[in-house]
C-alpha cells in the first residue's frame, strides 16, 4: 500500500469538538470514516449532523476503556487511526480524588493505547498505515489545576515518539496533533469535574467554585484543519502544534525546569493560579 492508497479512517471521540469536525472534513474529502462515538445515544445524533453537512460517514459505539468495544473494531479494516477521545480532569494534584485519576489516565491512555496495538498490528501485516494522536500543548508544558489532564497527556507524547521509532521499519507513520488553548467548551468544563466528587470539600487547597481555566481563548478552526491535514497525509511533521504563535512559548516553558531553584516562590501565590482566580470562563482571545 502507498499512503494515497489509506482511505479508511477510524476517528474516536467523534461526537464533538476536534474530533467531530474532523471526522466531517475528511469524509468531505472523500476518505472512508468510521466516526467512533462513546455511548449509543451519541449515534443518530452524529448521523443527523453528518446528513445536514452532506457527507458520508461511518458512526460506530466505540468507548476506548471498553474491551469489547475495542476488540470489535478490529473488524473495520482500519488504515488510518486518529486517537481523538479524552477527557479532562480538573483540580490540583493535590485534591483530585484517585478514581477521577485512574479514569483519566484510563480514557486518554490505556484505553487508546489498548486500542492502537490491535489496529498497529493489522497494518503492520498490511505493510502501512497512519496513527494520529490528539495530544496537547499541555503535553509538552504544565499549568496549575490541569496537572492530572497533562499528566495523562505527557504519557501521549512519550507513547508516539516512542511509536514512532518502534513502528519506522514497517512503513507506519506516527504523529501529534498539540491544540493550546482552543474556545471548545473543553477547557471550561474541565473545570468543573470537582461538582462530581466524592471527597470531603473541607479538605480540598482551593474553593474550585471560584476558579476558571486560567487563559484567553482561540478560536478552533486552525486545529480543525491541521488535525484534517495530518490524518489525510498532508502534513508530514511528526509534532504540530496550533497555534503556531504559541510554540516559541512552549520551547521557552520546557527549558524552565532546568533553570527552576525549589525555593522559587516560596509563600507566594503563583501567576496563574492568580489568573484562574480572575479569568471569566469561556473567554475568547481578543484580535
């Protein structure tokens, strides 16, 4: 096979955000998608939505943390495979409670992971294929109250590079797709994960009633279509961040570990725990 020739898509978290629009896009495009949703309910709704845009595309029931829904999707003939579904938990890693941990990491890391060695093995014997994993910008860089989300997100990026070098020889490509800070209603709902808790509120660091993601907002069409671009074989760099205006920021925020002393800041407050103090949430970036 040539990679003109991968025209089956399987795109998870196809329901909403990054992953619906570009489950859309591509089947516009004429590619083959199977748009994977995680619970039933989920199905006809996406059906619905897919006929008023005029496309055709595929809707499966596909939750990533589901053995059997995993296994069924080794039937699909997949050749081009977008790991799009997660969640985000919100909160300081010292207050979020261990089940809203493990299920983090269940959802944005081994259900994927679980998911991607059964399909990776298929094209292994077809001789190509394409793996895309949504990863973030929070991958490569940390905030306060979103430790446990970017935790799960570092284990992405450490999986594809990984991946990446592992796979080389059998002619399967690997990537990232790294959104910043996009107006999805992502961000702001992560946020709110601590209503759902099942803690003693007495005891948590922060009254997360008063907080909000910590950053203006863009718009997420740049990532609608470098995600498209990358699952279509477009775009052949391995790392693709959005937006481009940020990267120079997260190549300076890596180095920052190096140069960190451990009494930096002691007894203050940091910035962006100020920012979450202060930010309305569902702010857009100001042109």
């Amino acid at each position: 096979m040539t990679d003109s020739s991968l025209k089956k898509v399987l795109i998870t978290g196809a329901g909403s955000g990054f992953g619906f629009e570009a489950a859309m896009r591509l089947a516009q495009k004429g590619f083959d998608v199977i748009a994977a949703v995680e619970i039933y309910a989920q199905v006809q709704t996406l059906k619905w939505q897919a006929a008023e845009r005029e496309v055709q595309l595929r809707v499966e029931k596909l939750d990533v943390t589901n053995e059997g829904d995993r296994h069924k999707a080794l039937d699909w003939g997949v050749e081009i495979l977008v790991n799009n579904a997660g969640v985000g938990e919100g909160g300081s890693t010292i207050d979020v409670p261990g089940p809203n941990i493990r299920h983090q990491f269940e959802v944005n890391v081994t259900g994927p992971l679980l998911l991607t060695q059964g399909i990776a093995k298929q094209m292994i014997k077809r001789g190509a294929g394409r793996i895309v994993w949504v990863s973030s910008r929070e991958g490569l860089n940390v905030n306060p109250f979103t430790g446990i989300y970017s935790a799960s997100k570092h284990a992405v990026e450490a999986i594809a590079e990984t991946m990446a070098y592992e796979l080389q020889e059998y002619n399967i490509e690997v990537a990232t797709v790294n959104p910043g800070p996009f107006l999805t209603g992502f961000n702001d709902r992560m946020f709110q994960t601590w209503e759902s808790w099942e803690d003693d509120p007495s005891e948590r660091l922060f009254d997360y009633s008063e907080l909000a993601f910590p950053r203006a907002q863009f718009d997420p069409e740049p990532v609608f279509a470098t995600l498209t671009a990358v699952a279509a074989g477009e775009v052949r760099s391995f790392r693709n961040l959005e937006p481009t205006s940020m990267i120079d920021e997260t190549r300076h925020l890596q180095q920052v570990p190096w140069e960190r002393k451990v009494t930096d800041g002691l007894g203050t407050r940091h910035e962006a725990i100020k920012n979450a103090y202060k930010m309305q949430p569902e702010t857009p970036v100001s042109i």
